[in-house]
C-alpha cells in the first residue's frame, strides 16, 4: 500500500503537468513533488520527515547567477569525483607517474587560465572589477607556483614533463577563444564597439572560468574530510590542502561573487549564453579528469572490471521513490477519485458499479490513515528493544515477516473497500507517460540498455499495484526493454475490476522475486548484482545483492537496519576506503549479505559509479 494521501485531489503534493484523460472531461494534475504541509500526506514512511523529497530551494531571486548554474550543473561535479583518476587521488594510491603527468597538463591550463583573467581584466569597465580580476590572476599564479615546487621535488622541467593532451588543447582553446570574445553571436575582440560590450566579454569568461573553481574548491573539500587524522604521509596532502584551504575557498567565491556582478544588466538571450559556456567548462572539466592516463587497477567504474563475455551484470531497483518523485499509489488514487462520476450523476449500465468522487475520496483518507497507525505498530512490534551488534540476515529476514503479513492485510483492505474499480487501463497509460522520474535515473537506464557490449540486465522489483504504470513511465524514454516485477490489475474490457493480481506485496515477496530473477540466469557466468532502493521494503534485497545503494535519506529505513546491525556507508568515502586497499590483482571484494550498504543522494551518483562517464 504504501503511500496514501488523506485528500489526494486537494494536498499541493501532485501539481505541475496538466494533461486531459481520454475517458473523463476534467482535467488531472500529476507529476512533481511539492509539500507545503506534513500533514497533507501520510505515508508508510512516516518516521522519513519526507527526507526523500528535497527540501524547497530558494528562489532565482535569493540566489546569484554562480550558485544557480552550480546547482543546475552539479551532476558534472558528481563524474568529475567518481572519476577514476579522483578516486585514487583521494585514497593516496595514485602512482606518482599519473601525477606528474597531471601537473604537467595542469601547468599548461593554468596559464591559459591566467591569460583568459588577463584578458577579462582588459574587457572590464569597472575598477573593483578589474582589481578583483587582477587579485584571481595572482591566485592563479600562486597555484603555478605549487606546481613549480612538486616538480623541484622531481628535479625536472615542467615545460618539458609530458605533451599537452587533446583535453588539455580543448579546454585551454575554449577559455581563450571565449576571453577573446569568439563566443556564438558575440562581436570580435577588435569590433567591441561600447564598453558595454567588453565588459559582456568579461562576463562569458567569467562564466566559463568560474566552473573550474567552484569545482576544485569543492573536491579539495570533500577530499580533505577524508583525510585520516593520523595520515599525515598522504602524498598528494599539499594539494588537497592548497584546494581545501580558506584562500582557495575565498578565491571560488570571489570568483562567483564577481560573474554575479558582472552579469545583472544581461538579457535572458545573454544570460543563456553565460549557461551554456557554464556547461561547456564542466563538461571539459570531466573530460580533463578522465583523460589522465592510469596504470593501475581502480574500484570505477563498476564496468570497468567487467568482462562481457565472462561477466554478467544484473540492476536490480525499486520503483516508488528510487525512480519516481511520487508514489504510484497516489497516482492511481488520483485517477480514481477525478474520474469517478459525482454523486448526482447515473453511471451507464455497461460499466462496473463504483463509488462517486465523493465517496473514493473519503475511502482512500480512512485506508490511508489505518495504513499509517498500524503501519508504525508493526514496526515497532518486531524491532529489538537493543541494537544488533553483530548483523544477522536470518534474523532480520525473520523479523519482516511480520511487516509482510501487514502488508498482505493492507492491500486486501483496499481490494475490498472497492477504490481501485472502474479505472481505465488508458488513463493509467497516459498518467504513466507523463509520470516524472528522478533526475538522472532515465538516463542511467538508458545507457544501460543501449550498451550491447555492456551484457547487462535491467529488472524493476515493486510493491506498485500497477505494472502497466510502470511500464507506461519507462515506455515513454524507449525503456521497453526493462523486466517489471510488480502487481497487476484485473481488467475486464479495459475497465478495472477492483482486483489486484498479487505478485510483489511485501519484503518477502520482493526478496522472492530478486533470488528468483538471479537463479534463472544460471552459473555459466559470473554474475554481479547491484540493488538500488530507499525503502524498509527494499532492505532484505538491499542486503542479498552483492551491491547494495541506498538512495535518498529514508529515516525509517536507517532506523530499522541500524537497530539490526546494518551498516551504511556513503558510497564515495566507502569506494576511496576501497581504493586504499585495491591492489594489483586483488578483488574489489563485493560481498552480498555483508551487512554493509551504500547511500547516495542522486541517480548521478549511481551513474557514475557504475558506468562512469
């Protein structure tokens, strides 16, 4: 059951795409995610605060151009990390070779990075502009000279270290081809007829620079809250400290503070000018990361490890809240209710009897309010009064049982309260092709499936009343290929009956169906499987894959596998751990049944762990 709400027509938690049921004359809204109120819902997660749905942002207004683009763009910066050539930075391991050859392509961007603030300088019409320019071009040769040092420690020539890659040539190009104001629709440097227009020249190379600090502030960051306290021989620690330190961190911002500035008197056609160079620089930047060369073995991607024609890769996900921003059990009580005849109308004599609008709507509030009191009492009922020390699957597996048994009893309430009768098997479709899924997941299950070499399956496990909701959403992004495991509805002549046909109710059924899945496929390859999920329901398959990816913040699920002796580990930190202990000719030792899961806060996470970039 799952996820219900108390007034599904009225709560703001269904809103933004407007769409007209063939079968009905009023109109539906459905698709993304807005809560104004935690008592608008009630939901089979209720100790999760809504951790799942992203907290509202601030408005265009409250924030400056930098940190919009940052925000918009901050999947590139999750492939820049999980890159293998990061990854090892981060866990020390890096050979120094691949190092070397880093700084040597690093030293050549660095000075067309200087040249493009010189010339930027030269554009601006403003002295505070031109001084802070002059102030980022100082910090950019104070990085040069990092550089400098680590090669006096070689006792080598940087210039003469390594040839200028293509990615090099292609970022280091960009930057001065846009500092020079060769920028689509953008005079020539010696055509810039009015101040005005230098000083927009200014701003698009602000704007293709600012990506690259805000990047490398970020990653010194994250690298140096990874840090061991006592490791203090961490070879590459002066450079995670030069890009963690509180005067890089000042010089990002400067950075930003300034494109801000320089941008408020542009047109929306300049503004998506400055977006678009934006994301150009990060896209380079990736680009710059993956291209460095490495002689060694790395954790990332997944599939690099993989061997085709001995190897067989198996993704296992969740669909309610792992894919979709709402639950599908909302969805369908959405449709119920608005296509539903009102109570003063006659139904026509061939169609199944149903309830009036009216009447569904207060239905579905007492199921969903029943759901959650008992739902919260189950809980309770099995979790041990002191935390597990030592994981124990059979345990555990033992303990949802009982979550298995309320689930069956919730779901056969709602087959007898009628509520789902009556509901057309097109307007399903139609809410399914226009159900928005979290950010990044089509994407990932596209390149996946697209990737004949990669000999990988994709099969979505769910609790979802519906299958061909399901079906209908991946359909829509040329996903036929997904296997779904999930309930069906009983139809007669397109119109459902009110009858589910029960396959995945519960965590038992949903393990059932995993282990099934995996045994089909035999032992004439080796097979990896990766689970992804966010719920309680998800946990026991979570836990039998040899990968198991927590994704979104589910409090309730934490709370019952920790009280369990489930440990979650955010999966960048696990993966640098990892790295540390990856070897040549070690095992990447995934393990199922461990006791160990992974979080991830986004689908690009997935993504570029897995497939990289």
């Amino acid at each position: 059951m799952r996820f219900l709400f108390t007034n599904p027509i009225k709560t703001p938690l269904l809103s933004s795409i407007l769409f007209h049921f063939p079968n009905s004359p009023r109109l539906v809204l459905l698709d993304s995610v807005r809560v104004n109120s935690p008592s608008s819902l009630t939901t089979q997660r209720s100790s999760l605060s809504m951790a799942a749905i992203p907290p509202k942002s601030p408005s265009p207004e409250e924030e400056g151009l930098a940190r919009r683009l940052w925000i918009k763009f901050k999947r590139e910066s999750v492939f820049a990390m999980y890159s293998p050539f990061t990854v090892c930075l981060a866990s020390g391991n890096l050979k120094l070779e691949t190092f070397r050859h880093y700084i040597a392509q690093d030293f050549h961007f660095l000075k067309a990075f200087a040249q493009a603030y010189e010339l930027a300088e030269e554009c601006a019409d403003d002295d505070d502009a031109k001084l802070s320019i002059s102030e980022l071009r100082k910090g950019v040769l104070e990085e040069l000279k990092m550089h400098d040092s680590f090669v006096k420690e070689w006792g080598t020539d940087l210039a003469k270290m390594a040839t200028v890659n293509s990615a090099t040539v292609k970022y280091t190009e960009f930057l001065l081809a846009t500092a020079s104001g060769k920028v689509e629709g953008v005079k020539g440097p010696g055509k810039l007829a009015t101040p005005f227009e230098k000083t927009k020249v200014a701003a698009y190379t602000l704007g293709a620079m600012s990506p690259c600090m805000r990047l490398y502030a970020f990653l010194g960051k994250e690298f140096h809250a990874l840090l061991n306290a006592n490791e203090g021989n961490h070879p590459y620690k002066k450079w995670i400290d030069n890009y963690s330190s509180e005067s890089f961190q000042a010089s990002a911002l400067q950075n930003e503070d300034l494109l801000d500035k320089l941008s408020v008197s542009l047109t929306g056609e300049e503004l998506d000018i400055i977006e678009k160079l934006y994301h150009q620089a990060m896209k380079l930047e990736v680009e710059f990361f993956c291209a460095q060369p490495l002689a060694q073995p790395t954790v990332v991607p997944l599939i690099k490890g993989h061997n085709p024609a001995g190897d067989r890769l198996i993704i296992f996900s969740d669909f309610d809240l792992t894919c979709t921003i709402v639950d599908s059990s909302a969805i369908l009580a959405e449709i119920a209710i608005v296509t539903a005849p009102k109570s003063d109308q006659n139904q026509p004599e061939n169609q199944l009897g149903r309830m009036s609008s009216g009447e569904l709507r207060n239905t579905w509030g007492l199921l969903s309010k029943q759901y959650t009191e008992e739902y919260e009492q189950c809980i309770e009922s099995f979790m041990p009064s002191e935390k597990v020390e030592n994981f124990n699957y059979e345990t555990l597996h033992k303990a949802l049982e009982q979550l298995s048994h309320f689930e069956k009893r919730a779901n056969s309430r709602v087959i007898e309260s009628g509520v789902l009768k009556g509901i057309n098997l097109e307007d399903i479709k139609k809410a399914g092709e226009r159900l928005s899924l979290q950010d990044g997941c089509t994407t990932f299950f596209q390149k996946v499936v697209k990737n004949e070499n990669l000999n990988a399956n994709v099969h979505v496990l769910s609790y979802c009343w519906c299958g061909d909701l399901i079906r209908a959403s991946f359909s829509s992004a040329g996903l036929n290929a997904l296997n779904v495991h999930a309930n069906e509805f009983s139809f007669k002549e397109s119109i459902s009956t009110g009858e589910i046909i029960e396959k995945v109710e519960s965590p038992i059924d949903k393990v059932q169906s995993f282990n099934n899945t995996l045994e089909k496929y035999g032992t004439d390859r080796k097979n990896l499987s990766v689970y992804i999920g966010d719920s309680v329901g998800d946990l026991l398959c979570l836990l039998e894959a040899d990968i198991g990816i927590v994704i979104g913040s589910s409090s309730s699920l934490r709370r019952v596998g920790s009280q369990f002796g489930v440990t979650f580990i955010p999966l960048y930190p696990g993966l640098v751990k990892k790295q540390k202990e990856y070897t040549e000719g070690s095992s990447s030792n995934w393990k199922e049944k461990s006791g160990i899961l992974y979080t991830v806060s986004s689908w690009a996470e997935v993504h570029a762990f897995i497939l990289g970039w």
